[in-house]
C-alpha cells in the first residue's frame, strides 16, 4: 500500500496544480487550470488530470459539478499543504541562509 508521500512523490506535477489553486477562494474550473498549467509551467493536459487525481486522492482538493463544469477548490487540508509548499518555494529562490554554528 503506499503511503501519502509516495503519492505525493508519484505526481510530479502536484506542486504545481496546488500553487495555482492555493488563491483561488471560489475554486477553478478544469479548463481554466488546463489552461494555466500548460502556459505557466509547460505541463500537458494528462500531466495536470494525473497530479489532479492524486491530490483528490491525498484529500487535498475536491472536485464539484458547476454547470458544465468541473471546479476543483483546496480542501483546509490542502491550504495548508500548498502554504508550505510556497515557503519551500520561496526557501528554493531566495538566499539560504545557513547558521554559524552549524559549519
């Protein structure tokens, strides 16, 4: 059985999709992050349905009918899983700062 960091691991493109929904307070509809995922990170539709999938399966997003429709919004799970992920993001780009003692 694997555990939620293989999952997490499997999708290479999870971080992405939770980045893009981490702001979006009404949700985002499949089309709109198809979309975004494929101009902003170059990611493919079946790349972007795969990482989608793992993060319903890790409880990190849900998915609702609107209309015609598909809307994935962040579940209070996720929020707080793409927070870090945009502190490990920022950690990535920014100066690393690395304590004295430590050396």
């Amino acid at each position: 059985m694997m555990n939620a960091l293989d999952i997490f691991d499997g999708s290479r493109d999870i971080v992405r999709l939770l980045i893009l929904l981490h702001d979006k307070i009404q949700g985002m509809p499949m089309t709109t992050a198809h979309r975004l995922m494929k101009e902003k990170y170059s990611v493919a539709r079946t790349a972007t349905d795969s990482s989608l999938k793992a993060a319903i399966q890790l409880g990190l997003v849900e998915q609702y009918e609107s209309g015609a429709y598909k809307v994935n919004i962040l579940t209070p799970k996720g929020d707080v899983v793409a927070v870090k992920v945009n502190e490990l993001e920022e950690a990535l780009n920014g100066e690393v700062l690395v304590d004295p003692s430590l050396e």
